[in-house]
C-alpha cells in the first residue's frame, strides 16, 4: 500500500535502520525509542493489525515472534525483553501495518500503561 508508511519502509522509499530482513519479514528500528533496544517487526505483506490477519497468516505470525526473539539475542538482551503489539487506537495503535515492538535493554514494569 502506497499510503502506508511502514510499506513504504519496507519498499525503501522511507529511510529507516534496519536490523533484518528476509523474504517474509523486515525489522528497523524505532524513530522514537521506548528502550535502549526497540525495534519493529513487520510483515512484508500488508495487514493492519493483528485483528486483521487470518488463519493463513497464522505461521507468517509464528515467523515474526521468531524473527524477535532472534534479534533479542543479536542485542544480547539476556535480562529480558518485550515483545508486544498494540491492537487499535484504544491500545495505542497508531501505525496502521502490523508491526511487533521488540523493547529491551532496560527494566521493565508491569502491567504497562
Ligand atoms: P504503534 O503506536 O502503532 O504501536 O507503534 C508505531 C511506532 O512506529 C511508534 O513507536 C513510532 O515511534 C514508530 N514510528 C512512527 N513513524 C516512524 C518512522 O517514520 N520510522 C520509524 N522507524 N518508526 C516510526
Ligand atoms: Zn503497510
């Protein structure tokens, strides 16, 4: 979607810091960190959110929990991190491409606000 941003990331028409990339999946960094790691996990292809993906996105999604924990371990992040998804803009959602926050390198609370 060419109105997306985060398709347009994914296109490299918006520069952004990637950290990962394969066939299915792109990871770049937060413009605006909530930890010393952040970095997003997005999908390739385009879906909203995670209310929107179906049962055939079911292993695209498995694929992009992987694709964090594997970047977690690249940053060293062995005290802990998060992963998390805001759903809607009741959640906090406010890019409308489904995308996983990998947040780590610092204490973590919860439940978060
Ligand atoms: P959400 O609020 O939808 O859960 O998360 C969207 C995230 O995208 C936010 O943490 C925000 O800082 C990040 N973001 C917004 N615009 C850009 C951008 O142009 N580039 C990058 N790398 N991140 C962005
Ligand atoms: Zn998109």
């Amino acid at each position: 979607m060419s109105d997306c941003l985060f398709c347009r990331i994914v296109a490299r028409q918006t520069p952004a810091q990637f950290v990962y990339e394969d066939d299915r999946a792109a990871a770049f960094k937060d413009v605006n960190p909530q930890a010393p790691t952040h970095v997003l996990i997005v999908p390739k292809k385009h879906i909203s959110s995670l209310a929107e993906a179906s049962d055939e996105d079911a292993e695209l999604l498995g694929h992009l929990q992987r694709v964090a924990c594997r970047i977690a371990l690249e940053h060293s992040l062995t005290k802990g991190f998060r992963v998390v998804t805001n759903n809607g803009r009741g959640a906090g959602q406010s890019v409308d491409h489904l995308h996983y926050h990998l947040l780590g390198g610092r204490a973590m609370t919860w439940p978060p606000g």
